[in-house]
C-alpha cells in the first residue's frame, strides 16, 4: 500500500467487537468464529493521516486486514463489520500465501453491493484525490473491468457496471428454465427472452470492450 506512515494503524481488533454489536444468527456467528483466524485495522485515511480532506459522504475510509481460517467468500461476515464500522472499508483477505480484495459501494451505512478481485489479482490502488469521496471511487473503479475512460461521472460507471451484472443474471435464470421446460412453445418463448438478453450483454461488451 503507497500510504503514508501517518496512516497507518496496525491494530488487532477481536472479533467479539463486530459479531456482538450486531444481532445475527447463531450460524452466522459460528462461521465469523470459525472462518476468521483473526482482523487487523491497517490504515485510516482521513484528512489528518493523508491530508485529503472529507466530504459529507466519505469522512474516512478504513483498510481492514482479515486473516482466514479456511479459503471462503466472506460477504455475509464483511457486512457485519461494514454495519459496525460507519465508514467505507477496503478488505485485503488473506489466506496463506493467497490474496483478495474487496469493498463494498457504502452510502449513509447503506450497503448497495460488494465489489470482489479474484484471488492473487494485483491491484494497484490509487489513494491520491481532490477529496476522500473521490479516493473511494477510485478504489472500486479498480474492481470494475473494462467500462470506457470517457465515462467521467461515478455513478454512471456504476449503472453500466449493475446493467452487465442484471443481464447475466436473467441470462442464467433463462438458462436454467429452458433446461427444465418440457413445453415446446414454452421453450421457444424462454429461447427467444434468452437470446434477447444475450444480445443486450453483447452490445454492452462491444460498445465498453469488456473483456
């Protein structure tokens, strides 16, 4: 991480201060026990430590480190911390020799969706940014493949971003209702949606050159 050393932190935090603030189900509390060997609040970027000054949105942006226990996907244990912590938080997530990075689009403690990179991709981060709210968007840009440079406003990355990830969703629902249908005009009409939404996806890789 290119952070200054104002930033840094390195504080173990114990696992109880997130899973008994929130209430949770008793599964869910054995699987943060079980899986997470152990977090370390590494950086805290703030006006103070970085010298980049807060919005009304983003007042501080913290980078946790989670050590695991077994190589798993951690979304549901990520949104206890994120409901825990009232600020937008990079995840670096280790296990063994392997890496992950993730975050979620955070607003007002309203989680909207998380971001992963695949296990061992390098990313290099760019904190550097005319406020914080904009250092924040650079850091999930990062998790966003192949949407056009002149899309200069956030959001609209985010819309674009959100359209690929609805179409290949209703893609391999209809996929899956086109397997198990036995009506022949019912398989046309689910072949016929199924192809229109896979010609929406392709126009949208071809005009953003998602790979």
């Amino acid at each position: 991480m290119k952070l200054p050393e104002s930033a840094k932190v390195n504080k173990f935090i114990p696992k109880t201060q997130f899973y008994n603030r929130v209430f949770i189900t008793k599964k869910l509390k054995d699987d943060f026990i079980n899986k997470v060997q152990k977090i370390v609040w590494k950086y805290k970027l703030a006006e103070d430590t970085i010298n980049i000054k807060k919005t009304e949105k983003v007042e501080e942006i913290q980078i946790f480190d989670i050590e695991l226990k077994e190589k798993t996907t951690l979304k549901n244990i990520l949104q206890i911390i994120d409901k825990v912590i009232p600020y937008p938080i990079l995840f670096i997530i280790n296990f063994q020799d392997e890496k992950q990075y993730a975050v979620s689009l955070k607003e007002s403690n309203t989680i909207n969706g998380y971001y992963f990179s695949e296990w061992n991709e390098e990313i290099d981060f760019d904190f550097t940014g005319a406020s914080l709210e904009k250092v924040y968007q650079k850091i999930i840009k990062k998790f966003i493949k192949g949407i056009k440079e002149e899309k200069k406003y956030f959001n609209d990355i985010i819309e674009e971003d959100n359209k690929v990830k609805n179409l290949k969703s209703d893609i391999q629902i209809l996929g899956n209702k086109l397997a198990k249908e036995k009506q022949f005009n019912r398989k046309v009409e689910i072949n016929k949606e199924l192809l229109k939404q896979k010609q929406k996806l392709e126009d949208i890789i071809k005009e953003n050159n998602i790979k």
